[in-house]
C-alpha cells in the first residue's frame, strides 16, 4: 500500500517536500515514523550530512510536535491505511 508523507521545513532541505512510502499493508503510524527516520539517516550519510536533528522519532517518542493523519492532529488509530496522508510539523511546539 501506499502512504504519503509530508516533510516539515527541518527535513525538506535534505529530503524535499515530500515522498511517497510503498509499505506493509496495516502498518502502524510508529512504524512507518520510524521507518523514515532510517531513510533519513541513510540519505544524509550518503551526503556527509549530520541527521540527529532531522529524526521524527526519539526512541519511542514522537520527536516532531504534530504528526497529522488525514488532516487529524489526532488520529483515531494508529494503523495506517492505503492513500493516507501523513504530515509533520514543528512549529507549533511553543517554548
């Protein structure tokens, strides 16, 4: 299946605007976050780029401020399905 992501301004400059993820059908929303923080890491490996700053995760936690499914800042399942839209934003964290 297929799901879109939506990088935040932190990630476009390494990753671009967006990407589309062909994943597991059922996948979980954790799982696919965790899934692009290792592509983040490769591609900046690849360009000699540090990338600790650039994670969406740290560890289990959700590293960015809002991750929106669907136009949802709060999903009401963590299962993905085909055609969702997956959006990260920090700016709105405060401080």
């Amino acid at each position: 299946m297929k799901v879109a992501l939506t990088y935040d301004f932190a990630q476009k400059s390494l990753m671009g605007e967006s990407e589309i993820f062909d994943v597991a059908e059922g996948i979980t929303l954790g799982d696919l976050l965790a899934s692009v923080d290792k592509h983040i890491q490769e591609t900046g490996a690849s360009r000699g780029i540090e990338t600790g700053k650039l994670r969406i995760m740290d560890g289990c936690e959700l590293n960015a401020c809002i991750a929106i499914v669907n136009g949802s800042p709060a999903p009401t399942s963590t299962r993905l399905s085909d055609g969702d839209r997956v959006e990260l934003m920090y700016g709105y964290c405060g401080g």
